[in-house]
C-alpha cells in the first residue's frame, strides 16, 4: 500500500434508512430495530436508521419514531437520520439523533426531479434546518448526490461538484457525503468529485458513498482511499437503489468492503462474520439472497 493510504476506515451503514427506504415489501419496524442491532453487535459505530419525510412519499420510513424509539443504544454509536425540512427535523429532534442529513444534488435536473426545486432553492429549504440542528447540539452532515453523473444531465463537471459544496460549507454543514448515485463512475471521475468537494471539507469531512451498478464501487472505493479519504458509506447486503434514478442499483455492500479493507491491512473496527449474519437476517425477511459476493461465498463455505 501506498503511504497515503489511510490504516482505519469508518464505515457508516446506511442499510436501515438508504438501504430499505425503496423496498415496495413493507418491513416492520421491530425487523428494522432487529437489523440496527444487529449492525451495532458487528462492530458499525455509525448506522443510518431511518428519514422524518412524508409517508405519503416514502412509506417504508413512516414508522421512524417507532424505529428510533426501539434501539437499544450503545455507547460509542452515532445515529443518523433523514430531515428534509423544518417540519421532519421537529419530529426527528424529539427521538434524539446524533446527527441528522440534509441532501442536495450537483445535477440541476436531479435536484428538480427528485424535490422540485433548484438546487439554490434546496440550500435556502434546508439553512434553517441546519441552523435549528446545530443551535440543539445536533450534527449536521450533507449528502451530495449525483456528484458523477446523473440519469438526466449525463457525466456531472467537477465544478458543479465544488459549487454544491461550497453552498452547504456556508449553511453550516459539517460534513458531506460525496455520492456517485447512479453507480456509473469511474476511479478518476470520483476522484475528481472528491477533489471538488475537498476545496471546501477537509479530509476528515468527506466520505464517499458509491452504487454498484456497473460494478465499480470497490474500485472506485480504493480511489477514494489513495486521496486518503477514510469515512464511506455502504449497506449492509447491498440493499438499496433510488426511487429518483432510473437504473440505480443498490449501495455497495458493508460486507465486501469490510473485505477489501481487510485484505489490505485497514482496521474497520468490523466484525465481518457478524455482519454477515446481519445481512443474511435482513435479506431473509426479503427472501433474497444478499447483494453481496463476499455474503454469499462466504455463507456458501459455511453451509458446506
């Protein structure tokens, strides 16, 4: 490994909220805290559990107080959730998260498509919530999403990538998620992404978070970690896809990351069995196997 590549990785499972949030077989919540729990008995220090949005617009995640109020917490776990405006932060805040995530997409057209409004507009939607987190000791992290490509612009200029993040710097955001949404990049394209992103967030505050569908996630993982980037984003069996993008499939698994990084002498902090069973729990209630090759073999190898 190269020097710059960094010797621990924090991975924050996205599963419970990114990952279930388009699944049409409604999961209940105690399967949902089951699944938390289960993350946090791995050895996740970080889960993203569930979003304060319409359950007219995403079903799945209506049961978020019920959700958030089942976990047994552990010391040393930050739980994250979706607010998208005032009104979802105000039901957030009574169920205490550690940190909540406000979102804006690189692609105007995204941004249209997926909350109606430009992304200037979605900055001015979301200041106020962000502003209301801070003021109650609650942290604030920023998904950017397409920051690659998007379904409906094509490939997303590193510029667009950089003026995204510089509007959330100045709302206050503490840290971002650098999204490759659809899955379609490719190790120099993230890489540029993430070079955007970093004239605004230092190192400790960028995370990359990459979709599988052309199968470039991991390599696009190990890009990522060259710039000396250490926080990402996956989920547990690869759940996971966006109702807003055409094509996209699930996140890369928590499991074959936790593989990689393995492989290549980088602490995770993860119990990969452990894991594994937690993915083979929820993708049972699916009656699916896990979107994971590293799952698969490895309960395949089990079972043999």
């Amino acid at each position: 490994m190269t020097s710059s590549i960094p010797s621990r990785v924090r991975l924050i499972d996205v599963g419970p909220r990114d990952g279930l949030q388009n699944e049409k077989t409604p999961v209940p919540a105690a399967v949902k805290v089951e699944l938390v729990h289960r993350l946090q008995a791995a050895g996740l220090k970080e889960i993203e559990v569930t979003s304060y949005v319409s359950p007219k617009w995403v079903p799945q995640m209506g049961d978020n107080h019920e959700v958030m109020s089942g976990i047994a917490r552990q010391p040393g776990v930050a739980y994250s959730v979706l607010t998208p405006n005032l009104k979802g932060f105000e039901a957030a805040v009574i169920d205490k998260p550690d940190e909540i995530v406000v979102f804006g997409s690189a692609s105007e057209a995204f941004s249209q498509r997926n909350i109606n409004c430009s992304i200037a507009e979605s900055i001015e939607r979301f200041a106020p919530v962000v502003q209301a987190a801070l003021a109650a000791g609650i942290r604030v992290r920023g998904a950017m999403s397409c920051t690659v490509g998007c379904p409906y612009e094509g490939d997303i200029a590193p510029e667009r990538v950089a003026y995204l993040a510089g509007l959330l710097k100045g709302i206050g955001v503490q840290r971002v998620d650098v999204a490759d949404t659809i899955g379609v990049g490719t190790p120099r394209k993230v890489q540029r992404a993430l070079e955007a992103t970093l004239q605004h967030f230092g190192i400790d505050e960028v995370s990359g978070h990459f979709h599988d569908t052309y199968g470039q996630a991991l390599s696009n993982t190990l890009a990522a970690l060259e710039l000396g980037v250490w926080n990402f984003q996956s989920s547990v069996a690869g759940l996971g896809g966006c109702p807003y993008a055409k094509g996209a499939t699930g996140n890369v698994a928590t499991e074959d990351v936790v593989y990689m990084l393995h492989g290549m002498d980088i602490d995770t902090g993860i119990d990969l069995d452990r894991l594994i069973d937690a993915g083979a729990y929820i993708s049972g209630f699916l009656d699916r196997k896990p979107n994971s090759r590293v799952a698969n073999a490895l309960l395949t190898k089990r079972a043999g």
